[in-house]
C-alpha cells in the first residue's frame, strides 16, 4: 500500500504544537479550504483587518479558490474565474479560466505547498522549531512554500532557477531565508535537483518538500482544485452545457491532479497536458530552454497520473511571450476592442501571467482538435497573473520597441485566433506508458526511486485512489493538532 506517510513522531509533534501556539496559528482543514463556510466565524472576523499577502497566520485560511478579490479585508465567495469569449479565443467553446490571483503570493501554488507542509508538520515528522524547510521550484512553489515557513518562524530554503523574473527573487529576499539560485532557467530541473542532493550531504537538519514528488502536492490539487472546477461547471453550464475536459501545463504535475477528479464525477472528459514547444519533453521526449516561466520541463514529474492523461499539446513560448503584450499593452487592448472584446473583459487580461496564457492556448487547440460548439465547456487555470511579470514586459519594450496596433493584428491573427490542432498528440495506451516510462531517468536512476514503485504506478488498479482517499484522514490529524494547540 503505497499513502502519504501519517506515522506521528511525538516529540517533535510536541515542539510543533508549542510553536503554533507561540505563533497564534490554526492550521484550516482541507473541508475548509474546499468549503470557506466551514471556517469559524472568529477567523473571518479577523481576516477584515489583515492584507491578502500579509505575512499572518490567519491568512492560511485564504488558501483557497473562494476568497473575495480584493488586496485587503477580503472574506469568501464562490471561486473566481473568467468566461473567456470566441471574440477572443477564436472557437465557439466555453473556456472557463480559473483566476490564481487571489491567492496570498498572488499564485495558486501556496496551496501545493500546503498540501505538502501539512501532513509532516501535524504528524511532526517536521519541525519547525530545528529543521529548514527546503522548497525546490521553478518559480511559484519556493514562493509559497516560503511563506508558508514564515508564519511558522522557521527558516525556509528556496531553489529556483537564475533565469526567473525578477519580481520573484525581489519578494524572495524580503520572505525566505535563503535563496539559491541554480543554473539555467525553466527547463532546468535537474540542476535543482542536484542542488537538493547536495544540501541532503551538507549535514544540515532539514526537509526538502520537492513538489515534483511530494504526493501533497498531487491531494491538495484533486480535492481543492477539483472541487473548484467542479463548483463552477456546474454553476455555468445550464441546461444545454457539457464539461469536456480540463487542461493544465504538466509542471510538477499538481494542478493536473484536479483533472482526475473530474474526470471521476464527469466520465468521458479529457486532461490535456500542456508543455512548451521549445522543450517537447511528453510530445517527442524532446529538450531545451523556453521562455514559460512556471512550468517546468525536461522531466516528468514522480506525481503525474500519465495514464489517465488524454492528450499531449505543446505551445510556442513566442506565442506566449507575445500575447501577454496584447493583453497588457494600451494597443493591445485598444485593438482587442476594435475585434469586439467587451471592455470589462479587457481590465481583466492582466490576471493571465504566462503560464495562464500557456493554458489557455492549449484549451484552444484542443477545443479546435475535438471539434467543440457552444455548449462544450473546457477548463483550465491562471496560476498566476501579470503582477509577477512586469520586468519581462519592461524587457521586451526595450528590446522590441514600443507595441503598436500593427503588432496587435499580427499578434491576434497569429498567435490567438490563428492557432491550430499543430504539436498536438491524442494519446494511445501505448503513448501514455511511453510518457510514463521517462520517469525512470528521472525518479529510479537519478532521485532514489525504486524499479518496484515505478511498476506499481503503472499496473496497480489502486495505486492512485489510496492517495486521494487520504484528505479526511490528513484533516483528523489537523483538527487534533489544533486542538492540543488550544487557539481554535
């Protein structure tokens, strides 16, 4: 039987209790986060007075897709997201876009991080009054794992790579304790697990929460992010709508656990992985550098179900790249308006950071590809928004010039309505074993993972449903944490 390990450790558990305690944490509940009405009044009466990025122990019940989209004072509402029009996506489909902003950190991978801290820190397999957190990341998970460790006042060691924006390492400097910068930039995955490996031999009493691997990851992702999903299909489709899919950059292969979900209360649905063109790494087992900063690549990650993936879409990151100037640029959206983009639409476009925009095309092509109407709704996520991005549209004016509405039309016709079913792949039985199968590059030879653990992932019925079963039983061990904590 393979489950996040829930073996409690007594003493460290004790020292973890005393530090909640020292620091006024509660620590919420998955149900919680799912269902923000399950959280006590006396916890939204706080939250009034606290920021959504205010480094305060109250803002962990913020970990959730309901918060009320506002910077400070915010309470809870149904989950954010966006309608996007065929005006302009260029098909008739519903694409429905989960909004990642309104996430303390401004990314919806403070979740991911949870979901792997709370496990060890209710059981005391981690403590954080001795040992250092250690979160690996292309970008947005160090971030949330970061401030994750700062409301416990332990000290936390973020990894990601050089090449990131800058606004990452900026809020770094002021959150995490310290930060590692490895070679390379999104692509570069290997080189942050090798900086993990050194760490372990340093001597240092620490924990390393590699979110590639971390099966917390993959549990916060089916049970809140599914959850989601499913609340907004549900609340949009109407009579004649249909759920036909949910697509998400792989990355570390957390977000695309929500689509197992989905697929479990929609049978028949799709997941459709996403990757970029300039790294096809699960379309031809491919390599190289690319420009979508949140998503990962040259790896399959240790939690990615590949046998329930359904297809395979890879996306130009000069696509991406430029379509965040139409988005954000005043001739951008002057000229979106020109094409009948509605107005309140535009103001919205800067909640799409990269990888946002990564998925939404990739929701495109498989709409395109399955041949979808009006009333086929696919699903897919903004982890992050152009907050985070800034610098990068800085960079391109100085290197490009100013953006014009020439640039826009091209921009439109080629990279939006102009994409195609191209670099796409439906994937047969034999496709996904093949995508499965790269993980004994990674995982066996290189991470410590055995010949056993990689056949059972594969060819054992169950061994995904005993992760997913795990939520109540994770919540038992918080509600008891608290509860001997004594602020709840």
């Amino acid at each position: 039987m393979t489950t996040i390990d829930l073996t409690l450790h007594k003493d460290r558990r004790a020292r973890a209790i005393q530090r909640a305690r020292e620091r006024n944490i509660v620590i919420p509940t998955f149900a919680q986060m799912k269902d923000p009405a399950k959280i006590p009044a006396k916890v939204k009466e706080e939250l009034k007075g606290i920021g959504l990025w205010d480094v305060h122990p109250r803002n962990l019940f913020r970990i959730t897709w309901h918060n009320e989209p506002k910077a400070k004072s915010g309470g809870f509402g149904g989950v954010n997201y966006l309608e996007l029009p065929s005006s302009l996506t260029g098909v008739p489909a519903r694409i429905i876009v989960l909004v990642g902003k309104w996430f303390p950190t401004g990314a919806h991978k403070v979740g991911a991080a949870f979901g792997c801290l709370a496990p060890r820190l209710v059981t005391g397999q981690f403590d954080p009054t001795a040992q250092k957190a250690v979160w690996p990341s292309t970008g947005n998970f160090c971030r949330g794992g970061a401030y994750d460790s700062a409301l416990l006042s332990c000290t936390s060691i973020a990894i990601l790579p050089e090449g990131m924006s800058k606004e990452r390492f900026e809020w770094l400097e002021k959150i995490a304790g310290e930060t590692i910068k490895t070679p390379g930039s999104e692509s570069n995955v290997k080189e942050i697990f090798d900086k993990c490996w050194e760490l372990r031999k340093s001597g240092q009493d620490l924990m390393i929460f590699n979110q590639f691997e971390e099966f917390g990851n993959y549990l916060w992702h089916y049970e809140i992010t599914g959850h989601a999903m499913e609340e907004v299909v549900k609340q949009v489709a109407g009579p004649k709508g249909t759920y036909r899919g949910m697509v998400s950059a792989t990355g570390s292969a957390g977000t695309i656990a929500s689509g197992d979900y989905m697929k479990q209360v929609f049978p028949g649905s799709v997941i459709v992985a996403s990757e970029a063109l300039q790294c096809p790494t699960l379309l031809e087992n491919g390599f190289g550098a690319h420009r979508i900063e949140g998503i990962g690549d040259k790896h399959v990650p240790w939690i990615h179900n590949t046998k329930n993936t359904d297809m395979v879409v890879a996306i130009d990151d000069n696509a991406v790249v430029n379509l965040a100037r139409l988005f954000n640029e005043p001739a951008g959206r002057r000229y979106l308006a020109s094409k009948g983009v509605d107005e309140s639409l535009l103001s919205t476009l800067d909640l799409l950071g990269f990888s946002g925009i990564s998925n939404v095309l990739s929701a495109i092509k498989a709409a395109k590809y399955y041949e979808m109407d009006e009333n086929d709704i696919m699903v897919t996520v903004l982890t992050d928004s152009m907050e985070l991005y800034q610098s990068r549209l800085k960079e391109m004016h100085a290197e490009f010039g100013e953006y014009s509405e020439k640039d826009a039309a091209a921009d439109f016709a080629r990279y939006l309505h102009g994409q195609s079913t191209d670099n796409l792949l439906e994937l047969r039985y034999a496709d996904r074993r093949r995508v499965h199968n790269l993980k004994y590059f990674t995982w066996v030879e290189q991470q410590g993972k055995t010949y056993e653990e990689i056949q059972a992932m594969w060819y054992r019925p169950d061994y995904w449903s005993e992760f997913q079963k795990q939520a109540d039983e994770i919540d038992e061990l918080i509600v008891q944490f608290n509860k001997e904590v004594g602020l709840a």
